[in-house]
C-alpha cells in the first residue's frame, strides 16, 4: 500500500501539472505581439476594399480596387516574406518552379498566417504538377482569408483539371460573388455551368 506520504506528494504533483497550463497561458498570450497601428490601418483598408470592391460601379474602377487589394494581400506578411514573395512570384513567370516553390516555403515559415503566401505557393505546387499540395495550401489560404477571390479561382481551375466542373462552377461563384467584375468572370462561369449541365446528365 503506498504509504500517506508518497499519496500526498503525487497528489500535490498531479495538480501542479493540471495548473501548468492555466498559469502559462498569460504568457502565451503576452507571447502574441499586438497588431501594429500600420497593420490594423492596412487591415481596415482591406475590408473596406473588399466590400465595395462587390459594388465597383465600373470595371475600371473594380481593376484598381483589385489591384490594391492584392498589394494588401503581400504586404501582409513580413518584409521579409515580402521580399520572397514577389521573388518568387517571378520566377513562377519564368517557369523556374523549383526556385520559387523554394521562396514560398520560406516566406510561409516567416509569415504562416499570410494568405497570399500560401496561395502563391499552391500556384507553385500546381505548375509543378502537385495537385493534391496544392489543394492543400488552398484550402489553408482560404481557412486564412474566405474573402481571398485569387486562391477561389486557382480552386477552380484544378476542379476543373481533375474533372470535377460542379466543385470548379461553385468555386467560380464564389469568387465572382466576392469580385463580381472579375474579368472574363462570367464567361468562365457560363462554360463550367455547360460542363457541369453536361457532367449531369
């Protein structure tokens, strides 16, 4: 039988590690740094981007908020991962995929909660005939930002590549719900709803 003693200390230890988690958790959240004044100004650029971008009263007018939209996108990440980013983002241009697919992984391990980082990087799987990776790193950049219209059209175009056109049609919905003027938006929309008519019947 053990003996009063031994019973008490083990108790004693028991609730000490049962307490460890709640005594480190102010510790883990003053580990988490504040959004910055300038992150918090580019964050409430963004949404209010994003929400008018819905109501662009022209496609001009909608290229620019895209645009800017995009540049947000990068910009949030480290200036670091920034750096890579748009390194990277030129040499997927120039087919040079390995090196960029490189770039991406480092970006993400500088900023992992930079949607568009992991948005480029599934563009790099996917040039680099990685399907099921780059399905991955999209469904991360969406969990990241649902509002994120690029990593919705990326979707679909692989939906589309593995013969999925109902999954590619909703996708595209998705994103043109986001970005209504996307160019050439509607057209696509048209032909994956007659491949997915087709697919049906």
């Amino acid at each position: 039988m053990p003996r009063p003693r031994a019973m008490a200390e083990h108790g004693a230890m028991r609730a000490a590690l049962i307490a460890l988690p709640l005594l480190l958790l102010p510790a883990v959240a003053d580990a988490q740094p504040a959004p910055t004044r300038q992150q918090q100004s580019r964050q409430a650029e963004l949404d209010s981007l994003l929400e008018a971008l819905k109501t662009a009263p022209d496609d001009a007018t909608a290229l620019v908020m895209e645009s800017r939209i995009r540049t947000l996108w990068i910009e949030s990440a480290s200036p670091a991962a920034v750096l890579l980013l748009r390194r990277g983002a030129r040499n997927l241009a120039a087919h040079t995929n390995d090196e960029a697919l490189e770039d991406f992984d480092a970006a993400i391990i500088l900023s992992p909660d930079s949607a568009e980082a992991w948005h480029q990087r599934a563009q790099a799987y996917a040039a680099l005939g990685d399907a099921p990776a780059a399905a991955r790193d999209l469904q991360e950049a969406l969990r990241l930002e649902p509002r994120h219209f690029g990593a919705l059209i990326t979707l679909s175009i692989l939906q589309e590549q593995r013969g999925d056109a109902a999954g590619a049609l909703r996708s595209m919905q998705a994103a043109l719900a986001l970005n209504p003027r996307l160019r050439g938006g509607a057209e696509r929309v048209r032909e994956l709803r007659r491949k997915a008519e087709g697919d049906a019947t």
